[in-house]
C-alpha cells in the first residue's frame, strides 16, 4: 500500500472511533456507567466511562479484514483475537459491575497463557528453554495489561502514549516489512487518536478498563509477536513503553518496600503526584507529548537503526526517565507528605 492508502485508513478509523466513543459515551450516561471519585481519582465528578470500547472494536475490525484477505498468519489471528475477546468482556464486566482483582487477574493470565500458546507453539527447543520462555512471555504480557491499568489515572495520559508508541511502532515495522502487524499498530494508533478527542482533558468520557487492559494486551503481545519473527527488538518496545514501565514499576517497588497494601487504589504514581502538585492534566498530557518527541521517538529510532547498540540506547533511555521518576517522588512526595 501507497502512503496516500495509509493516511486514509488512519483517518478513517480515527473518525470510526471517535464515532463509537460518542455513542458509547451516550449509552454510559443513560446506564449510569460512570467513574466516581476515590480514594485513587484525579477527578472530582462523575465521569462516564468505557470509552476504550471503540479502540477495542478497531482492532477487532481490522483483525477481520487482514484475515479474510488472508494477511494475517492464522496463529497471530488466534492469539489477538482470542486473547484480546477474553479481556475485553473481563475488562467491560469491571466496567459495569465490578469484577473481584482475583477474577480479573485470572482471566488476564489466561488471555496471556492463550496467546503465547498461539504465538510460539512448542518452537522445538528444549523443555527447560521452552518453559523459561513462557513463563517470561506470560508475565511479560499480565503486567502489561495491568502496569497501563495502573497509568490511565489522567485525562488524555492514556490515549497519547497508545498513539505515539503504537504510531512508531506501526512505522518500523512497515520499514521492517511486517505490512501486517505494521497496520495493526498504526490502527491501534488511529483509533486512539479518534478516542483522545473525548479524552481530552477536561476528559468527558474515560478509556475504562476494557480500553487501558486492551491496549496493554496489544502492546504485551506485539512484542512477543515481533520477537518471535525476530522484526522488532524487546529494546524498542522497552523504549516506547519506558514512561509506564517505569512510573508502575518501581511504584510498585515502592509501596512494597514500604510495607503499604500495594494492590489498593493509590495516588503516588510520579503522574499523579505531578497532578497533585497543581499541574493541570493537559500540562501532563502536554509534557508527555514533549518526552516523546525529544527523548523516546529519537532513541526507538536510534535503537532500530542501530541493532548492534540497542541495549546500551534502551539502558540510556531507562536512565534518563529513572531518573525523571526518582526527581518527581523526592521533591513531590516529600512536600505532598508535609501538607497531609
């Protein structure tokens, strides 16, 4: 496909997912689906939210299409699809009705345990080697579904890292020759651009689970995917990542290590506690944006380009946004505490 092609089916499934996020929005206000404010918000009123169901259903759809003109192998085809159903209905049940941790945490390992089934098969190695590399791909992909859980806490913060990260991923591997795959992640791409247009901040609908969870499961499986075909390094996808990687991570770290109950809703993410320090959430949304295009957009690229340095390019970029994550909690945990 021309890049003329492109740009129209970009543009088209953005304006398809914006389309679906007013009618979902829509029906989440007559259902009364809506976020109220906790103990973890950012926000003071009611917000509807769900909204990540149009994302969902993009993909679902251009799933479709690539297998019916037969441009998706049959196992990838399996390992989304069938993956990606099993958290979507979890992930829309939370939404809705509330789901217990344990629950969704269970299905999530199975959607993950289904997909990389599909994906590497037996591969033919050994069994200590085979087992290593499920158990590595498996976790791989449950704490991507729940660390992008963990980031979509502030209008737009979501949406703009799925469309920058999915956006360059999408172009590289269409330079890597993965059309396929590299239409998945510019539709990816796409349709969170079309759902941003809600999200924005002041947010009128939110992403919900069935968006962040979904779009994590994508984000998990690409990389399995593409390190199976050996396309796309771990590396990059580590790079374009970094910021929930780091920021859910060692916030987890933290709250283990200081004894807190880790698995409850908190605000001591590095975002939030930016937000709680009087920053606005289009300033966050806008000061993401700006990390990506002077840091991690021309370090993936770097590490693409140069596949015998791509290890030391990821270990400089986990410096640079380590450190960004270590500056926010000393100097804004510190004062957040004094003040409570």
């Amino acid at each position: 496909m021309t890049p003329i092609v492109y740009i129209c089916l970009y543009l088209f499934f953005a304006i398809f997912a914006w389309a679906i996020t007013g009618l979902v929005r829509r029906y989440a206000v007559n259902r009364l689906i809506l976020d109220y404010p906790n103990q973890r918000s950012l926000h003071n009123v009611p917000v509807p939210r769900g909204g990540g169901l149009s994302i969902a259903l993009s993909q679902f759809l251009v799933l479709t299409i690539l297998s019916y003109y037969t441009l998706l192998p049959y196992n990838i085809m399996l390992a989304m699809g069938g993956g990606g159903l099993i958290v979507v209905a979890i992930a829309w049940l939370d939404d809705v009705r509330g789901i217990a941790i344990l629950w969704r945490m269970f299905f999530y390992l199975i959607a993950a345990i289904w997909s990389c089934f599909c994906v590497m098969g037996f591969l033919g190695q050994s069994v200590p080697f085979l087992v290593m590399h499920y158990l590595f791909w498996i976790l791989a992909i449950t704490w991507t579904i729940n660390l992008y859980n963990f980031m979509d806490g502030s209008d737009g913060l979501a949406a703009i890292q799925a469309i920058f990260a999915a956006g360059i991923a999408g172009i590289l591997l269409l330079n890597a020759g993965q059309s396929s795959l590299g239409f998945i992640m510019l539709t990816l791409a796409a349709a969170s651009s079309g759902f941003i247009v809600w999200n924005w901040p002041p947010a009128r609908i939110f992403m919900g689970d069935i968006g962040s969870c979904f779009i994590g499961f994508i984000f998990g499986l690409a990389g399995l995917i593409t390190y199976a075909n050996n396309s796309l390094s771990p590396s990059v996808w580590l790079i374009l990542l970094a910021i929930f990687i780091v920021d859910s991570t060692l916030t987890l770290f933290k709250r283990i290590f200081r004894q807190e109950r880790w698995y409850m809703a908190h605000k001591s993410h590095a975002y939030q506690l930016v937000i709680q320090s009087g920053i606005s959430h289009k300033q966050l949304v806008l000061s993401i944006l700006v990390v990506y295009l002077l840091v991690l957009m021309p370090l993936s690229l770097l590490a693409f380009r140069y596949n015998a340095y791509k290890w030391e390019i990821a270990e400089t970029t986990y410096t640079i946004i380590i450190t960004l994550w270590l500056y926010i909690h000393y100097k804004l945990d510190t004062r957040l505490t004094k003040h409570t």
